[in-house]
C-alpha cells in the first residue's frame, strides 16, 4: 500500500512525499455508554488509511483520493466546508490548525487504504487522526496527541456534520499493538489492557444491512436515559448520569420506571460493570470469560436496549454451533453494520465456512468476513 501510494503521488505530483497512516478501529465492549459517561474498550487495527504528504510552494492545497480517483484543489486563503464530501474531512482538520493560530502552507496529498468503508470500522476517524498527525509532524507543530484528537473530531463536527463522541479519532491515534484502550468517557482517562492475539483472532462479519434506523433511534436512546437519571436525581441529586447509578439504586426505584426506561438505564449500568469484568479477564488472560461477557453485551443490545436487527441476531446465533468461537456481538450504533466475534485461530476456517453456507446479506450475497489484527495507532514521518 506503501509503495502503491508513493507511486501515485510521484506521478501526480512529481515529489518525493512522507508517508503517515492512521489505522481504523473496533470497539470490543462497550456500546451506547459513551454519552452515558461510561467507558468503551476500542482498539486500532491493521486497517488503515495510508497518505502520502509534501508541503508544495503553489498556495494551493492538492488532494488525491486514490480510492475514489478524485482530485481536489483548493486556495490556502480559503479553509471552508465544500461540495466534495471526502475533502471536508481533510479541510475540516485543517480548519482546526487554523483556529489555532498556525498557519498552514500548500501541500499536495495522496491518500488510500484498506479500512473497509460501510463496516462501523471508522474510515472518517481514520481520515482526520492521519491528516492532523501527518500536519502536527510536517509543519513542526507541538499539538499533544490528545490536542490532535480534539481537531480531528472537531473536523467531523464542524465540516462532515456529524456530532460523533471522541472514541473513534482517540482509537486510531492512542492504539497499541496487542493491546485494548478503556477509554473513561467522561474523564478522558485511559488505560490499557492486553489482548494477545497469539492462539486468537478478532472477526467481523458485515451483515450487508444498513443503519437506516441508527439516527433516529440513537436520540431517543439518549433521551429515555436522561428521563432515567432525571428520576433518580430526585433522590440523589449528586448523579450527573448513569455512570454514577448502582444497580441497587435503580433496582430500589424500579417500580417508577415504566419498563422501556428502566430496560434502557439497566442494560447501561449492567454493560459497565461488563466491561470492568472484561478488563480483569483480558488481566487473566481468560479468554472464555471474556467472550461470555461479549455474548452478555449482545443480549443487553438486543433485548433490552433494542437496537440490534434480525441479521445481527442470525450471526451471534450462529456462532453458538461453532467450536472455537468464545464469543459474539453486534458492534456500533446497531440496526444493521458488523457482529465481532473472538474466535481461536484454528477454528477460523471452520467460523468462515458455516458463516457463508449459512447466512446471505439482503442482497443475497455472501456476507463480507474481516480478519483484523490489533496494531499500532497514527504513526509515519519517513
């Protein structure tokens, strides 16, 4: 890939460039309690978005997506949100930079890679952690890591238009080789945990469905939280948010809730305390553990936070005939995207062969299958 875009950028832009990447991520546990003020357990992977970057003397910037094989140019005067879709996530952190009292010169960019696009992997994160290391490096800013990450995610706020939380962009730049990142929503605080991938590997497979309900759903989740710590601070008026409700305290109210409310607040509360579990099995290297907890996480998802779909539910039931497979989840918002499964490394061949003999996409499609390996986050400046 290394090579592939150095010799895109020779020939486009006649430079010798330097080459960064930023890696796309999973999230193993740990899902819809980052605006709870929870903690998730991300990792970066061998995914990624690969770029190749030199400053030029034209006043220009000069983009290249190689994936798409689209250009994009524009004066360095003009740092604003664009019709070209993809360039805004590279304008967008540019932008950041600005706010912040640097000037940035031309430069000319060529960049692609392998994070699959559609699969909850976050390809943007990717984007904008690459872009904004590759910038801090080249220009010889002193932006901490975690300032960059604060850009990157501004850049999908203010020029993609997505108010996202900081897991994605905090992933793909904090990353460790073997390692998972918990990562407290609220603090910022992190800390982490090994996942040694030496007899175990890390599959997803894509359902090949669509979040088409993910938005919508999405608020009223983060809504019948809030009713839930809105009725609970009557009592408590210390709780800033369900990060800070016991299962006593909820379990002692229950009869107030109606059930949707409690079911939603419950399966937060019970995911957290998941997660903490994880953290001490991953200590352990316990790995059954860990995929029953997996399995736990899926079932909170489906039954009482609701946000898991027929085809998500198939993949994790499937794997329940699978030797070797210690666990399954759906993985993001849900309505649709990816299942990730912890699976022993010789039965992966027997996981891929019941997968596609057993489940097609809507499409009627074999399902895409990821193998994913966990590395290193931002990184390059050769």
């Amino acid at each position: 890939m290394k090579k592939e875009i150095t010799a895109v950028f020779r020939e486009r832009f006649g430079a010798e460039p330097y080459l960064f990447s930023a890696p796309g991520r999973v999230n193993l546990i740990g899902e819809h309690t980052d605006y709870n003020e929870g903690f998730v357990l991300p990792a970066s992977v061998d995914k990624a978005i690969h770029f190749a970057i030199k400053p030029n003397s034209t006043g220009l910037f000069r983009f290249y997506a190689i994936d798409l094989d689209e250009s994009f140019e524009t004066s360095i005067e003009k740092i604003e949100p664009s019709k070209s879709h993809w360039a805004n996530y590279l304008m967008g952190v540019i932008a950041q930079f600005v706010k912040n009292g640097k000037n940035i010169p031309g430069f000319d960019c060529a960049f692609g890679g392998d994070v699959p696009l559609g699969a909850g992997m976050s390809s943007s994160a990717a984007i904008e952690v690459g872009m904004a290391y590759a910038l801090n490096h080249i220009f010889s800013f002193s932006f901490s890591k975690f300032e960059l990450v604060k850009f990157a995610q501004m850049a999908e706020h203010e020029y993609a238009g997505v108010k996202c939380g900081i897991m994605d962009q905090f992933a793909s730049m904090h990353g460790k080789a073997n390692h998972v990142i918990k990562l407290d929503c609220r603090s910022l605080e992190y800390q982490y945990f090994p996942l040694d991938t030496t007899n175990h590997l890390l599959v997803l497979v894509n359902t090949g469905v669509k979040h088409s309900l993910a938005t919508s759903e999405y608020n009223k989740r983060r809504q019948e939280c809030e009713h839930g710590v809105a009725l609970l601070k009557k009592y408590v008026p210390t709780i800033h948010s369900l990060r800070d409700v016991s299962l006593d305290l909820i379990e002692s109210h229950k009869s107030e809730f109606n059930p949707i409310t409690y079911n939603r607040c419950s399966y937060v509360i019970e995911e957290n305390i998941r997660l903490e579990k994880a953290c001490k099995a991953l200590e352990n290297a316990d790995f059954v553990e860990f995929g029953n907890l997996m399995y736990g996480s899926h079932y909170g998802l489906k039954n009482k936070y609701e946000v898991s779909c027929t085809e998500l539910d198939q993949l994790v039931e499937l794997t329940k005939s699978i030797d070797g497979v210690l666990g399954a989840r759906m993985m993001g918002g849900g309505f649709g995207g990816c299942t990730i499964n912890l699976v022993k490394k010789d039965s992966v061949a027997s996981f891929e062969k019941t997968i596609t003999e057993n489940y097609k996409t809507p499409e009627g499609k074999q399902p895409q299958i990821i193998k994913v390996v966990i590395e290193d986050g931002a990184k390059g400046g050769n």
